[in-house]
C-alpha cells in the first residue's frame, strides 16, 4: 500500500559494469559453440551487405550418437552419455564443486539445491535448514545468496517475483526502473497499473510499458530449460596430437566458420555520395571490423585455455594415465588471470580432438576429494572413479561389492567418501547396483 503522496526518493551508490550490446555479443560469441556460432554469423551475415559467411559446415563434422570415443584408454568417459541430459541438480552441482572453496557455507548450498525444483525455484523450510546444518540466519543467507548467483539467472528463487528480479539483476540491458518496480510494486506492474507507477516513479506511461515488455521476456521457470535431451553434431574447436612424447595444440580452423568482407561491394557502394548510404556502409563496416576482431578474440581465449588444459592433464594426453588430475576453473582462471566465468564460456559446448578420441573440455575438470597422507597428493573425483571401476571388474560376481564396502576399502586406503558419493560415482558411470550385478556361476 502506497503512503504519503505516492513516491518517494532514494539515493543508492552501485558500482556497475556498464555492458554494451556489442560486449554482450562478444560474451555470446565466446559462449556459443562452434554450430551456434555459425548460426550467429549466418543471421549477421543476412542482416549485413558487407559480411559473407564461409561456414565450411559439411568438412568436418561428427554425429553425437557416432562420436564415442573408440580407445579403452578413455573408456570412463565413454560412460557418459555425449548428449545434454545433466539433470538441473547435476547442473548445479558441477558448478559449486567447480568454483566454490570446501567451507561451511558450500556445505550449505549443497544441501539447498537438494531442495531446488525442476523449475529453479527454492522449495525448503528454512528453520528446518537451520536445523539440519547447525548454521545461523545469517549463514543461510548468505548460502542462498551464492545459490542464487548461479546458472541459470533466477534459479534458488522462493516466488516468481524473487526470480524475475534475479533475472533482471543480472541482465545490465534491463530497463533501469525494471528492478525497483518488482521489488516495490510487483502487483501492480502485474496488474497493469500502470498510470499509477508512472505518477509514484514520476516517470511516463511509455517508461512503465517498457518494463511491462522487458518482464514478460523473462522465464517464470529458469530451471525448465536444463536438462532437456538435445541432440546434433560435435565439432571440435581444438586438436591436440602427440608428436614424439611431445604434445601440440592447434585450433580446428576446418570446422570454423570464416567471416570474410565483401570488399568489391563495399568500394561499389563507396563511389556514392549520399549521406545516408555513406552513413548505413560506415555502420555496417564497424560490425564486420567487431565481428572479425571477436571471432579472434574467441578463438585466442579458446586456445589459452586449451593450453592450460593440455599442461595440467599432460599425462592424460600422452596416455601415459587415465586418470585425471585435480582442475578447478579458479585455477585456470588464476593462470590466465581471467574471470572464472570467461573459463566456464570457453570450455562449455567446446570440444577438443585427440589421437585417441574427441572430448569435452569441461571433462578435465575435475575436483579434488581428498589427500594421500603418504606423499600429500591430491586425489581428484577422476581418480576416485578409476578406483571404484577397477574394484567392481576385481569383485566376486557372486557377492558384488556393496557401496558400503567400496567406502570401508576406500578408508583404508586414506580415501574418506561418504556412501551417497560412492553411489553418485557409480550411477555416472553407469555401473549398476551390487543387486543387479549379482551373478549365479555355474559349478561343476
């Protein structure tokens, strides 16, 4: 209920990075894959006399239902299905291991997005959270506070009013006003009052309708989109071969889309005076010069972070090892002194082609679980998996090993999982239950 005359006066101090529509495209560019990016370019390329797309798009490309890898070497990851069906939880998940530090407050999100529907939205009494985890107000805060600032925008909402302003939040091409109104005066902008905002925000009816627009372009279920099976082709951004011992990386430049300038058309068109001709070929060859400039860019990023892969998983690449060793996007991140978010775009949806196989880029990332006593290394998830593979194969098939007993043989070997891992471990890798793995042998 509005008080007083109907508005009032704030004075707010935020610190901002201001995004121009041109820097967001360069983030999406980055982001997209390599039949995204095509896609991009070919709309840009329609929209744009001077740009001509050379997408080379039957030269070089793999089915994902043919692209299993076909070496034993890296038969864990074959495992994995190659197609999108990561649940929301999954996705979640992945990214906390992968960007947050092991203290009381991950340990916190990792119990709330346990109550995160497949819509995005928080369903949890937050007493009982309290409860559970022995944390304060102040602590459940906070934790739902990094939950919220994970991907997808708006997910750990508790109502679609707190999403969508989540959603407005993170979006810097939001009206300016967009996030105040669903924060003050949700029902009436959903109510269409808007004679009413625009006399409390002293602003016009067209300002108010703006906003109306802007809102209804958000998703009331950000959660919805994750996890939908989606299929296509692989194309491999980078390619590493294995040359005497010796590893080299270079970018798939056959599966790139080439961007080329239509340079005859251009000095055509040149030879005219008109102003407004002059004008509309000066903006158009200001975006082909954007483009060019970010397809590098993108490609540079790429190709640093594929560096830094290759150094941290050497072993891995010259199959000297199947397991990988512990990788957080923060180490990447650090290495190249980078945001870790510009990681997360740069190894989502990208693929890299070795000797033996194509893999993801985000499957070398992999978290540490914990530490060997003996000589203090650090034993990541990956190594874990090895382990629990190589336990099941070694097991009597007449009595298969519980979860339970792979945790207690785990133990002893300075390895402390709790059971729930273990079985999250196993169903990745599509190992069925002891129950189901249960053979009776023939005796003579």
């Amino acid at each position: 209920m509005a008080i007083g005359p109907g508005f009032r006066q704030q004075q707010r101090q935020t610190q901002k990075l201001a995004m121009t529509q041109r820097l967001q495209q360069s983030i999406q560019m980055l982001q997209f894959n390599v039949e995204e990016l095509r896609d991009f370019l070919t709309q840009k390329a329609l929209e744009n006399p001077l740009i001509d797309v050379d997408t080379n798009w039957n030269s070089n490309h793999t089915s994902l239902s043919a692209a299993k890898n076909v070496s034993a070497h890296a038969d864990f990851i074959e495992r994995v299905s190659t197609t999108n069906q990561h649940s929301l939880f999954e996705y979640l998940l992945d990214q906390i291991h992968l960007t947050m530090r092991d203290t009381k407050l991950r340990k916190i999100v990792l119990h709330l997005i346990e109550y995160v529907d497949v819509n995005g939205y928080l369903k949890v009494d937050e007493q009982q959270v309290m409860t559970e985890m022995g944390a304060t107000p102040i602590e459940l805060l906070d934790a739902i506070t990094l939950l919220q600032q994970l991907d997808p925008p708006g997910v750990g909402a508790r109502s679609l009013q707190e999403t969508l302003m989540l959603q407005t939040e993170s979006d810097d091409t939001a009206p300016n006003l967009a996030y105040i109104i669903l924060e003050e005066n949700f029902d009436n902008l959903v109510n269409r009052q808007w004679e009413r905002l625009a006399k409390q925000y002293q602003v016009t009816l067209a300002d108010i309708s703006s906003v109306y627009d802007y809102v209804r372009t958000l998703s009331p279920t950000p959660g919805a989109a994750i996890g939908q099976e989606t299929t296509g082709y692989i194309f491999p951004d980078l390619v590493v071969t294995n040359q005497h011992g010796q590893l080299a990386l270079k970018t798939a430049s056959m599966a790139q889309p080439v961007v080329k300038f239509q340079a005859h058309y251009y000095q055509q068109m040149s030879r005219h005076t008109d102003q407004e001709l002059t004008e509309y070929l000066k903006e158009k060859k200001s975006e082909y010069d954007w483009i060019a400039s970010s397809l590098q860019q993108r490609e540079a990023t790429i190709f640093r972070v594929g560096s830094v892969i290759i150094e941290r998983q050497a072993a891995f690449f010259l199959q000297t090892t199947t397991e990988l060793s512990p990788l957080l996007l923060r180490d990447v991140a650090q290495q190249l002194q980078v945001h870790e978010s510009t990681i997360s775009r740069s190894i989502n949806g990208k693929y890299i082609q070795t000797d033996f196989g194509m893999f993801e880029l985000k499957r070398f990332f992999t978290k540490a679980v914990s530490k060997r006593p003996a000589d203090g290394k650090l034993v990541s998830a990956d190594n874990v998996q090895h382990r629990i593979i190589d336990l099941i194969n070694r097991e009597n098939k007449e009595k298969p090993l519980s979860d339970q007993k792979i945790v207690q043989i785990l133990k002893s070997e300075k390895v402390e999982l709790s059971r729930r891992t273990v079985a999250k471990y196993r169903e990745n890798l599509n190992i069925p239950s002891s129950s189901k793995r249960k053979q009776y042998l023939k005796t003579e």
